[in-house]
C-alpha cells in the first residue's frame, strides 16, 4: 500500500507540469503593471509610457503605468524586487538605479545582479548641461573659469541622488576640478522647474527634458556629454571637443523583471520590445523626444549593467559622491 502514493505521483506529475506550462503559455491573461521610478515628465517616464503603449498592443493587454519615486529610484526598485515571480510586474530601470545607487546608498532592498531578470535595453540619451538665462556665463569654458575662481559659486540640480544625472554632475566635477553644489530633487520635472526659477544655477539631465526649455531660450545649452553632437541640439558642443576627451556619460533605460520569472516569460518580452523597437512609430515618438531606439538581448544588457556599474563605481570612489 506504501507504493500508491508513490504511484499516484509520478502519474500526476505530467499532469502538474502540463499546468505550468499551460499557464505560462497563456501569459499574459490580465493587465500588466510597468513600474517607473520618477514621477511624470522626465525621461525615463516617457520612455515607459512609449513602450507601455506599444506592449499593450502586442500583448493583447493593458500595460499601465505606475509612478513611484523616491529614494534615488531605490523605492522603485525594492517594490518590483519583491513582486511576484508571474511576468505582471514590469520595471524600467534608468541608468542611476543599478550602477550608480548601489555604490552611495546603504542598506538597499535588492542586489543589481541577483535581484532582478533583465528583459532589453529600451532607449538611451544624452546628458547636457545649461544655465539658467539670467547665469551671466557665455558658455561652458567661461562656466569652468567663472567656477575655479569662486568655489561654491554654481549649484546644479538633479533628478535625484544615486542618479545617472547625479553622478554626470560629480563626473564633470572631478574632471574638471571645479566645486559645484548639488542639489537633488524626486524627479526632473521639480529640478528644471528650481533653475528655471533661479534657486539653482546649472541644470544636468538628460536632452529629453532639457531640449525644449534650451530652444524655448529659458536654459542655454553649455554641453553635451556625448561622443558627438546631437542633431536635437546642434549648436551645443560636447564636453569631449572642449577640452576634456573621453567625457562621456549615457543615459540609458532598459526593462527587467523580478528574478526567477519565467524563461519563455523573459524571452517573450523580449521578443516583443524587439519588435516594437524595430517600428517606424516607436523610433518616431523616442526620436521626437530627443532619445534613441536601443534593444538588445538579455545577455548584452547584462553586459551593459556590469560594465556601467564597474565604470561608475570608479567615478564614485574618485569623487568621493554621496548620498544626499
């Protein structure tokens, strides 16, 4: 009698695997939350809701979008590292959250490697710096001359500490040698608004935000920390040709879930932002904002995050940046 439960199991266990399988194959079956880490307006959030957009019609389901920032992005981050393994918890993840963050912040709810399954990269752009109009600064030479003569005399704003942007600022800083103050805020849309009303004098983000308010004549564009020029701001030099080669910060997005979710889960969603990347309306809307298309495999994202994390690890440890 002992035998029959043993009996019993091996029959049901094909049955039980058919299940699972079933059910990751009819994924997904409901809405899917895409969790951004800022709050509406900047970059990262007009990324999510390009590729939100495009999943929902491929999938055949709601992708909604859901803001939560704070913390850096670790807010973010340490909610999707906890949600259930199932394909219905989205993350966008900006630069700054796994390769800068973990450098600065202690006792973080997650690991940059362990806690996380990487999907695709998504989009990447550059990162500028402007003044305010009224800065009375002809350009970005006069800034470093005008800096280096009255340490603490410029502060620049960021869309949060532990931030791509955060860390572009403490990167010009340390190659430069100049003193700026940084002062973070929850998100871009609060920092831009600081220097476009004055309390702050420099604004680092990325072209995405920074581009309209630059043409619009409230900011004026000193730099570009890119490889060349951008065709969104053409008139705006990069750091690299005024004096400083090799500068180059780029802000990227990509998309992950929580760790152990599913392989055909992964590969499907995979799939899927290939292909909406690949489309003429996708790169239409990301280039409208001054972004680029940028998928890649799951392995060459992973690849990505460890060369960033390694490169601006060293940044941080040079400049000495902390967590404000």
């Amino acid at each position: 009698m002992s035998l029959i439960p043993n009996k019993l199991a091996r029959l049901l266990a094909p049955l039980v695997l058919f299940s699972s399988l079933s059910a990751q194959a009819a994924w997904p079956e409901k809405a899917i939350t895409l969790i951004v880490p800022y709050p509406p307006g900047g970059a990262a959030d007009t990324v999510g809701r390009i590729y939100a957009d495009a999943l929902s019609e491929s999938l055949k389901q709601p992708v909604v979008v859901e803001n939560k920032p704070g913390a850096g992005t670790a807010i973010a981050a340490e909610y999707v590292a906890k949600s259930a393994p199932d394909g219905y918890t989205l993350s966008l993840v900006p630069t700054g959250q796994l390769t800068v963050l973990p450098h600065i912040a202690k006792n973080l709810k997650f690991d940059p490697f362990s806690s996380f399954e990487p999907i695709s990269l998504l989009a990447y752009t550059g990162v500028v710096i402007a003044a305010n109009a009224q800065v009375p600064v002809k350009d970005f030479k006069d800034l470093i001359a005008q800096a280096k003569a009255a340490p603490g005399k410029f502060s620049y704003s960021s869309s949060g500490s532990g931030t791509i942007i955060h860390l572009a600022g403490e990167y010009l800083r340390l190659k430069t040698g100049v003193n700026l103050l940084h002062v973070p805020f929850k998100g871009s849309a609060p920092a831009v608004t600081a220097v476009l009303g004055g309390d702050v004098n420099l604004a680092v983000d990325t072209l995405t935000v920074l581009a309209p308010q630059i043409k619009g004549g409230k900011l004026k564009g000193l730099a570009i920390a890119s490889a060349q020029r951008s065709p969104v701001l053409p008139d705006v030099p990069t750091v690299a040709e005024l004096g400083y080669p090799g500068f180059e910060v780029r802000s990227w997005f990509g998309l992950v879930v929580v760790a152990n979710t599913p392989k055909d889960i992964v590969q499907r969603l995979n799939a899927e932002i290939a292909k909406a990347a690949a489309s003429q309306s996708v790169k239409d809307k990301l280039a409208a904002q001054g972004l680029d298309a940028w998928p890649s495999t799951p392995e060459q994202f992973t690849q990505q995050i460890r060369a960033d994390y390694d490169k601006y690890g060293q940044v941080v440890r040079e400049s000495g940046t902390t967590f404000d």
